[in-house]
C-alpha cells in the first residue's frame, strides 16, 4: 500500500531526527573547547604575546560581526566601520587601543601593566558588544568573553 513506508525510509527519518537532536549537543561542545583552548594560550602567553593573541581574536570577532579584516586598524575606514559596530567605544579609547598595539608591536620596551590592562578593558568591553551583532550561525566559529 501507499500508506505504508518502508522500513527504509523509517529508518532515515529517525536518523535525520537523531542528528538534527545531537547537532546543537555537538555545537556546545565545540564551542567549549575553543574557549578552553584559547584561554589556556592567553595564560601561557608573555604580555606582548597576550596583547598580539587579544588583538587577533578581536579581528575575528569585529569581522564575523561586519567590519572588513582588510581595512588597517590605524585607518579612518576602520574607525568608520568598527564605531557602526561598537558605539559604546568612543575614539579616544579606540586611539588607546591602537597605540597599545603599536608599542606592541614595534617598541623595544615591553607594554606596561596598566597597558596590559587597559588591553584586556578594552578587549572585553569591544568583543562583548560586537559579539552581540554576530550572526547566530557564525557564532560557532568566533570566542568571545
């Protein structure tokens, strides 16, 4: 009869249920391990390391939620598109941000304590609220605080 399936198809149908069941478990998990991960890196790291491995993530997560990864971050366009994006940011602490990342990256002289912790301020107050403006399939894919 028409009516009647196959134990084939049954069988395919429990199947695609048991996936899509286990898919949002596997996702966790995933999601889990990447914040380990990266935060295990974060305490291992030396303070320009730490620096260069906040600086980075935040490029990932500023891009998952719109602002291009080409624009330089010492540019206007970048000022342009990351203030569309984090508007709690004013342009005083974003020129604090780019002047910690340019000692960082091109002083002899170690960052200072209070430069490592106005990174980490200003790391957490940027990612939280562009985090908030990731699209909720590509949250999977970035770590946020």
């Amino acid at each position: 009869k028409a009516s009647e399936a196959s134990p084939g198809v049954v069988l395919k149908i429990l199947l695609a249920i048991l996936v899509a069941a286990a898919l949002p478990f596997a996702a966790i998990g995933i999601r889990r391990r990447r914040r380990k991960s990266w935060y295990g890196m974060v305490e291992q790291a030396g303070t320009r390391e730490e620096i260069f491995l906040r600086y980075r993530n935040l490029r990932k997560v500023l891009s998952a939620a719109g602002c291009s990864g080409r624009l330089r971050i010492d540019g206007n366009g970048f000022w342009d598109a990351f203030n569309r994006i984090c508007t709690q940011i004013t342009r005083e602490e974003y020129e604090t941000l780019c002047r910690i990342l340019e000692k960082n990256s091109f002083s002899d002289r170690e960052p200072a304590g209070e430069e490592l912790a106005e990174m980490r301020r200003l790391y957490e107050r940027i990612v939280r609220e562009a985090y908030g403006k990731v699209p909720v399939y590509r949250k999977l894919f970035v770590v946020a605080v």
